[in-house]
C-alpha cells in the first residue's frame, strides 16, 4: 500500500502468469463464497441492524419520530402515472410518515387516480382535464397547508429523509425565500443535470465550447456544471422533477407561469423568481431518485427536440430579451456540435446532437 510501483509490478506479474491469475481467481471465488454466502451476510446484517430496530422492525435513524415530514407537503401532477405512482408514495410514506400528499391527476386514462386513492394518508385532485403541468402543480399548491412543499415528479423516489435537511433550511429565519433542487440521481446511482447556470451567462457560453463531462471533478466543474456540485450553491435554474421553498414562497410565484403547457416552465420559473430576487440554490445534502420521462416518451414517441428548442427560445427571449434568446440559440448550436464532436472522436453515437441540431435550425427557419 501507498507503493504504485510495487503495484503496477505485481500487476504485470500475475497478467504474465494465466495459470496462476486463474489459481487466484479461483481462490478469490471461493474466499467470497466461504465468507459471504447469503446467510451469513444476512445475519451480519440482522446483527448490525438489530439496535436500531423498533418493535414493528421499522428501521429508525436519527431521532426521527412516527411524525417526521410533518412540516412538509409532497405535490405531485399525474398524467397516466400509474405505474410510476405507487413507488413515489411508498417512499414518502416510508421515509417521511408525517408528511402530507396531493397528487393532482390531470386527466389519466389508466388508474392513476386509483392508486392514490388506495394509498392511506393521499389527498387527490381530479382536474378532469389535462391542464399541463405547471397549471396541475399550481393547483396542487393552493390547497397545502403544510409550511414547506416539495414538488415531485411521480416518477422520483425518495431513497431516505433528506428532504427534511431542505425543509429546515428553507423555514431558517435568518435566510431569504429561495428555491431549494436536491440532488437528483439516475437509477443507476449517477447525477442527473438538473442544476444549470442562467442561459446565455458566461458559464453557459464557455460550457458551449467545453463540454462538462470532460473537465475534472473540482475546479471549473461545479461552475460550468452545477450538478455536480458537492456543497449547496446558488444556480440559474433547476429542472422541475424536484423542488422544495416555503409553501408562501411558491403560492407568490404561482409558482408556475400558467400559459405553458409542457417544457420550458422550470427555466422560466428560475428566471422569474431571480427577478423578484429569489434565489434558486442546488443543495446536494438532499437527493432523490429519478426515472425520467416517463409521459413525455410515450406521448411524443421519444426526445421532442422540437418542442424543447421552442419552449427554452420562448422563454429567455421573453425573460432575458430578443438578444438574449438569440443568443443562447447560438449557444445551443455551439454546445450540441462540440458534443457531436466528442462523441465523434470517442466513437460514440451523435443521433442525440443531430436531432437538437435539427431542431435548432428548423427553429431559425421558423423565426
């Protein structure tokens, strides 16, 4: 240990001997099998687990209480969320007991409503009509009475109470209203971007030419990425999929802008909330999990690229101004052909790249 040398040598040694790299292997496997088979490893865990355990063997952390969560309201919009539906609501219910939930159902043809009906401790919203999202959230807020809410996408699980690190700061009194994003991972346990910096900024533009994913982790990273920031900072805009701010503080903002049906009401949301000087801070103490488009896919048949490049072209143009908006479509451009390029390099499909390029161009033969 603490010797690379002396371990690279003993790499190149046993990569140079296959008989005995398969004798080490085979005694490897056999070492796994003789100290972690299922049982034991199960019993370590009975063991490890026991003290923690109450008698209905809920496992408690923390001092938390049967009540915990009670400060917090979880809002939820579903479109033919059904099969998505049941898993939000048992992680609330399990990692956030006191907690309240409203699932606004904005016109679901399966049993979406069912579920949350079925689901002790749910309040439903049957709007009858497919409002959109930013409209179905805004009803969702209006009825909350709960200090903090949490506005979820039906597809995110909560994979334990950190959210209450967000309610807590968000109720600090000695803090302005802000917009709170958790950290928000993929289900294979990796970061989501949801975190980003205002359009057309400097570090929007200088991503445009450097792509994220090849600056290393500290440094310019958390700059040009927020995402993958480790400690709480200020960001332009954070994706809609989960957001947490004082019930007042969204019931001010709306907390959406209702004339837009889907895609472009987070960016826009960010962006009139720093006008009115709340700030949005991406606080990765909290996290969750998130599927992802999970009534968008079906609905439009994949990525609507189109309907993106509109929907954020709107947006900063009516927010930002005209110059803004063109250019963060150049940014746009900029960004999706360097990517195209990198992954051009690296061997990578770009079908990705060329489907927002195209989107972008139809967008300028439209303007």
């Amino acid at each position: 240990p603490g010797d690379a040398r002396a371990g690279a040598d003993a790499l190149v040694a046993v990569l140079s001997d296959p008989r005995r790299a398969a004798a080490m292997g085979a005694a490897g496997r056999e070492r796994a099998r003789t100290h972690f088979d299922r049982e034991r490893t199960r019993a370590g865990f009975r063991t490890a687990l026991a003290p923690l355990l109450t008698d209905s063997g809920r496992v408690v952390d923390s001092g938390r209480v049967a009540g915990a969560g009670a400060e917090l309201a979880v809002v939820t919009v579903t479109h033919n969320s059904a099969s998505e539906l049941p898993t939000l609501l048992a992680s609330v219910r399990r990692h956030l007991p006191g907690a309240t939930v409203t699932v606004v159902d904005c016109d679901s043809q399966d049993n979406s409503l069912a579920v949350a009906r079925g689901t002790l401790g749910t309040e439903t919203i049957a709007l009858g009509e497919n409002v959109g999202f930013g409209r179905g959230c805004n009803h969702g807020v209006r009825t909350v009475t709960a200090p903090v809410t949490a506005l979820l996408n039906p597809d995110v699980e909560l994979i334990d109470d950190s959210l209450l690190v967000l309610a807590a700061e968000a109720l600090r009194d000695d803090r302005p209203p802000r917009l709170l994003a958790p950290l928000v991972l993929n289900p294979d346990g990796t970061r989501q971007q949801t975190a980003h910096p205002v359009p057309a900024s400097g570090a929007d533009l200088v991503r445009a030419l450097i792509p994220p994913a090849i600056v290393p982790g500290l440094g310019m990273a958390p700059w040009l990425a927020p995402w993958r920031a480790t400690t709480p900072r200020p960001i332009g805009w954070a994706v809609a999929a989960a957001i947490v701010a004082r019930t007042e503080t969204l019931r001010r903002l709306g907390p959406f802008d209702e004339s837009i049906f889907m895609y472009g009401e987070d960016l826009e949301l960010g962006l009139r909330a720093a006008a009115e000087g709340i700030e949005t801070w991406f606080w990765p103490a909290a996290r969750v999990r998130h599927a992802g488009a999970h009534a968008s896919g079906p609905a439009f048949g994949g990525e609507p690229f189109a309907r993106l490049a509109h929907a954020r072209h709107d947006v900063v143009a009516r927010r930002l101004g005209p110059g803004r908006g063109r250019l963060d479509d150049s940014a746009q451009a900029v960004t999706f052909t360097s990517r195209l390029v990198y992954k051009r390099v690296l061997g990578r499909s770009t079908e990705r790249e060329r489907c927002q390029l195209a989107a972008l161009r139809g967008l300028r033969r439209e303007r």
